[in-house]
C-alpha cells in the first residue's frame, strides 16, 4: 500500500512539474520593456497592452529597426556591422537583453521577470 501512495505522489509532483514547465516555455512574453540608445531611455513599451508595430531607433546616423509583434520585441533590421542585435532575435528574458553595442541600443525589461532571472543577476 505505501509503495502504491508513494508512486501517486510522485506522479502528481512529475505533472505539476511537467505542467509548470509548459506554462513556462509557452507563456508569452510578459511586462515592460525600454529603448535605450546612447544611455537614454528612448521608449518604454508595455507589451502587454502593446499593438503590433516597428519603429527606427536613429544614433549617431545608424538605424536600428525594432519590431514589437505578438507582444514580444525585437531588432528586425540594423545598419551595423556585426549584426548581433538582429541575430538575437526575440528580447525573451530579462538576464539577457538585446544588445547593439556600436549603436549603444539596448532594449530590455524594466524588472526582473521571475525568480530564476532574479537569482542569476
Ligand atoms: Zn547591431
């Protein structure tokens, strides 16, 4: 009978796991986020409530184009030379913001998004 109940016990907490998990991979993405260029906060956008949309951020005569679509952001175009803020795709936590470091660009959320992101910081 013990064994039985332990086996129960274990499949509930596998499930609310596997459940938590799935919520976790598959929420969309949460909160605000700012537009810095050149150590200014340029923008703030609440994603939440945010229509689909994209602006030119301009600095210093380069461009980045940022992308806000199903309440995520990202940089869909940039003159720069690397193009790492492009390839970064979709901004998803809050531990790793998009970076274009020759535009001085940073799009990141404001607050931390959980507990995780929290204790990496
Ligand atoms: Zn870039």
């Amino acid at each position: 009978m013990k064994y039985k109940v332990m086996i129960i016990i274990i499949a509930v907490i596998f499930a609310a796991g596997a459940v938590g998990t799935f919520f976790a991979l598959n929420s969309p993405a949460r909160g605000t986020v700012r537009v810095i260029s050149g150590g200014k906060v340029i923008e703030t956008i609440d994603l939440i409530s945010s229509d689909d949309r994209s602006f030119d951020v301009e600095y210093d005569g380069h461009k980045n184009t940022v992308e806000i679509r199903d309440h995520r952001v990202r940089v869909i175009s940039a003159d720069c030379p690397d193009q790492t803020c492009v390839r970064m795709g979709w901004l998803s936590s809050s531990s790793m913001p998009i970076v274009c470091l020759p535009h001085q660009l940073v799009i990141e959320y404001t607050e931390s998004l959980d507990g995780i992101d929290a204790v990496t910081r």
